[in-house]
C-alpha cells in the first residue's frame, strides 16, 4: 500500500475523488495482475475499429510533433520530411496517391520527403486541411522554422560566402 | 488542459512537466498526503501547476513498461487544499490521468495503455468515472477509453 494503513471506506471513497490510491503487491501478485492485464487487453485491441486505431496514431503524431517544437532542443533527424513521412504511412497513402489528392506534383512530394525543398505556405495549409484539422498548419510552419532556425544559427559556410559583401562592419562588440 | 477554480467558477490553464529533485523536499506528507520521497519502485514524478503562477497542486508517479507499451499509475495526490469539499480547484485528478494516457499515446500510439491497482474499497469509483476497464488486479485504459479521457482533459473537447 503507497498510504498510511487505518483508512475506513468511507474515508477512502472521499478521498478517490482527489487522490488516486494504490495497493502494493507481491511478486506473485504482480506476475498475475501482468497476466490478467496482457489478455484483458488482447480483447479490447481486437474492438478497436479502424477509425479508432487512426485517431490514436493522428494523436500519437500530433503530439510527437507537439514535444519537439516545443523543445529547445534540435534534432537533424525530426525534419518536415520525416513526420510528412509518418503521416503518410498513418493514413496507409502511397506517394502518388497523396500527392493527387492534396493536388502536388508528385515529384514535389518526394523532394518534400527527402527534405530537398521546403514547403510552400500552400502545401502547409493544404496538410492542415487533408488531416481535417488534426494536424495544424502552424505545426508543420513551425517545424519548418525550427530547422531554419539551426540552419540560420550554425551554418558556418553561409557566413563565409556573405563575409565579403558586408563593408565597414561595427567595431563595438556586445 | 484546464482545471476549473470552484469559488469563481473560472477555468484555468495547467502545465504538467517531470518534477526537478528541488520539488521533492516540498512534496510532504503534511502538503500532499504522502512523503513523496519515500515511493518505492523508481516511478517518475510529474507536477500539475497552474500556468499562470508557481506552486504545485498535484502529483502523479508513473512507472513506464516499454515491453507492454504502458504507462502504471503508482500514485496521485492533490495538495492539501484541493482534498475533499472545502477544495479549490476542481479537476485535478483527472488532468493528471489524462496525461498520463497522452504520454502513452504519444510513446506507443494505438497500442497505448494506462493502467493502476486501486484499492478494493475504491475501485468501482475509478470505473464510473473514468471508464476504466476492470482486469482483475489492474483497471486499465486502452482503444477508445483512452482516446476518450484524452478528448475530455488533454483537448477540452
């Protein structure tokens, strides 16, 4: 038991309603409530309709892509192209497929995969639309942004090409 | 996610985000009903605030089962002011449950599944009110059950 012993029941059913109670159990009786719980869950996996197994994998992509524009943090791997990926494979849609019915060229499509372009504000809106509002546009803007934003930040050849069309640079530093 | 403030009837935006171990030395029995410091198993520890001020009002330790794609509930408390009639924010149990089911969806997508084991006496409250589907030792939330809790606290649908 995670509380103090001496609670009555009604003491217990006040304090469901704020507090989440559990009990501690054996090594044995952990094994059965795993056992219990694997072929509880066999069933009720086996309910789910497709609708239902597409909302929770929309959902799980939403908010993976949620956590990462969120997160300071950057990762060379979590590109526009690679959740553009997912999402296809979410709604089980080939290339050519999707490409028609969010009316891109498919050869756009792939560039857009294979990150060699960056949308256009249209392409976003129109992922935003075919997801029926699922996934925002401003997620893929932003996703899209945050790799401009370390591509901006630490691309170290850029500055060396633009070095020489910049004169009489400011000589404070701060 | 919102709570809801009873005396205003207002609702309020929260946050929940991993406790820092500076939370833990606040995280009292006095406060929120249990040394928090003193829960076995290694669970992870999460923090309801609300966004527009510090101050913690819940706590929920959750442990992560990869291998069966679920997340268990070990245990959750409100702070001593939000138990019982005289509370003040409504709201908080569920918030926290509801991000626990987001933090499973978000892992392990339609295979997602939130599971605790409650104490007899109280069961039956966490089936009416959450839906949750009874195992035997577990009572657990997968499929559309989950999917629900997430509409109702994480989206506010």
């Amino acid at each position: 038991m995670y509380v103090k012993k001496g609670f009555s029941k009604k003491k217990l059913e006040e304090l469901a309603e704020d507090v989440v109670i559990t009990e501690k159990l054996s090594p044995a009786q952990e094994a059965e409530a795993r056992k219990q719980l694997a072929a509880a869950r066999k069933k009720t996996q086996a309910g789910m309709t497709e609708q239902e197994r597409l909302i929770a994998n929309l959902l799980q992509l939403k908010f993976r892509l949620e956590e990462y524009i969120n997160n300071r943090e950057y990762d060379d791997q979590l590109t526009f192209g690679y959740f553009l990926k997912e999402y296809l494979q979410l709604i089980h849609k080939k290339r050519n497929e999707f490409a028609a019915e969010i009316d891109i060229h498919e050869t756009l499509l792939s560039q857009l995969i294979n990150n060699h372009r960056a949308p256009s504000e249209s392409v976003i809106i129109r992922l935003e639309l075919h997801s029926n509002n699922a996934i925002p546009a401003t997620y893929w803007y932003r996703l899209v942004e945050k790799q401009k934003e370390h591509f901006i930040g630490t691309n170290k050849d850029l500055r060396k090409a633009e070095k020489k069309f910049v004169k009489n640079p400011l000589r404070v530093s701060i | 996610m919102e709570i809801i403030e009873l005396a205003s009837g207002e609702r309020k935006s929260v946050i929940i985000t991993e406790t820092l171990k500076s939370d833990l030395k606040n995280l009292t029995e006095d406060r929120f009903f249990f040394n928090w410091r003193t829960l076995e198993g290694s669970p992870v520890v999460y923090k309801l605030q609300l966004k527009e001020k510090n101050g913690i009002l819940g706590v929920m330790g959750l442990i992560h089962f990869p291998d069966e794609a679920r997340v268990e509930i070990k245990l959750i408390t409100s702070s001593k002011e939000n138990i019982g009639k005289k509370k003040k924010y409504e709201g908080i149990v569920g918030c926290l449950i509801g991000y626990a089911c987001q933090l499973s969806l978000t892992k392990y997508g339609e295979m997602a599944c939130v599971s605790l084991v409650p104490k007899t006496e109280i069961r039956q409250h966490y089936i009416e009110k959450y839906g949750m589907e009874d195992a035997g030792w577990q009572l657990f939330l997968d499929g559309w059950r989950l999917l629900n809790i997430v509409k109702k606290y994480v989206l506010c649908m």
